[in-house]
C-alpha cells in the first residue's frame, strides 16, 4: 500500500499594484490545488497479480477585486467584491482586472485497475488487462463588464473629482451621478455566471504476450 499527498498554494492580496493609478484598481489572487494518491497491490497466487490506483485533485483559482460592493450588478449569484470601471479623460477610477469576478474550481476523481497473470496454454501468455475511470467537475465563473463599465470621457476629469471619491475602497460613497454630463456610454454584463463543466472517461484494455515458441512472440 502506497498513500501520498500534496498541497500548494498562491496568494496575492494585492495582485497588480500601480502607483500612477487609483487604488480600486487593484485586485486580489487567490489559487490553491489539493491532491491525494494510492496504490494497493495485491498478490493473487506466484502468477497473478492485481493493482488498484486511486486518485483525487483539486485546483481553485479566485481573482476579485479588493474592493467590497455589496450592491453590484451580480450580488444575487454571491459577488460582492469588484466596482465599476470609470474610464474618465487620461484617468481611470475601478477595477483594472476586466474579466473580475473570475473564479475557477476542478475536481477530478480516477480510479484504475490492473490486473496481470502468467499461464501457459499453447504456450506462455503475459495477460494484463485493466480499467480506469477518470471523474471530472469543473465550474467556471468568468465575467467580462459584470460590474459595469462606464466611459466618462465626454470632458475634462472635475475639479473636485476627490470629493466624488470620498472613500476609495467603499462604493457607496462615490457619487456616480455627478459624472452623467461626461458619460458617453454605460455597458454591464448580464446573464447567468456559473457554468458547471462534468466529464466522465472511460477506458478498458487488455493485452496478451504469447509466447508460441522461443523464436516467436504474438502481441495481441
């Protein structure tokens, strides 16, 4: 019997900093993967052998924004990180991570078995034959604009363009209304987020060494 294990992680809180742009900017990484290994063998008899692999992983990758907005567009499928994008004149307010939320999970589950035999019957035979099964679920959740991009370049950026912005990392404090004479567009995502991704595999296979005589070997 053989068991092994592994585990990573990656976390960034502030994934892509830049200090020529606003903080809301920003947008947080999170990725982290699980995964469990074994093998049993079996010794049947002094001519046949069965071996059983099994096998789980698991990978998670998260990207969101660090900003909280318990009331954006897609709070209903249970975002609330992420704010809208204000592309102002040489300036921009928001996430920069367009396709923020992004969320990502894999589990895959498998299962193999081997089973060998020597025997003779018209001459030696090397039989394997064998079954494996590999159980995928994926869900994807990848959503370019669903926090809304707004295109405030129809004039200069205002003068008081701070007390628009009072709290920067707290959405309910901007005042987007005072944009409306620059907006030239408003465009949001809309749609369901999630979508689940299953997969089974199948395989089976069987192999026979034959060994006639010393010169000849078929290989069926």
């Amino acid at each position: 019997l053989m068991v092994r294990a592994d585990m990573g992680r990656e976390t960034r809180p502030i994934a892509n900093p830049n200090t020529s742009s606003h903080p809301s900017n920003a947008s947080g990484v999170d990725r982290h993967n699980e995964g469990i290994y074994s093998t049993f063998q079996k010794v049947l008899s002094n001519s046949s052998l069965n071996e059983v692999k099994f096998g789980f992983n698991s990978y998670t990758s998260q990207n969101d924004s660090i900003v909280s907005w318990p009331g954006l567009p897609h709070a209903g499928d249970g975002h609330t990180l992420g704010t809208p994008r204000i592309t102002l004149t040489g300036f921009a307010i928001g996430q920069a991570c367009n396709n923020c939320p992004q969320h990502f999970d894999q589990n895959v589950w498998s299962i193999r078995d081997d089973y060998s035999a020597l025997f003779t019957k018209g001459g030696r035979h090397d039989m394997r034959v064998g079954g494996e099964l590999l159980a995928m679920d994926a869900l994807s959740q990848n959503c370019r604009g669903c926090n809304s991009l707004i295109d405030a370049q129809g004039g200069p950026v205002p003068a008081n363009i701070e007390d628009l912005f009072p709290v920067w990392n707290d959405v309910s404090t901007w005042n987007l209304a005072a944009l409306s004479p620059l907006t030239r567009s408003y465009r949001v995502a809309v749609g369901t987020l999630p979508t689940k991704n299953p997969r089974r595999t199948y395989a089976l296979w069987a192999q026979d060494d034959w060994a006639i005589s010393d010169r000849l070997t078929l290989n069926l």
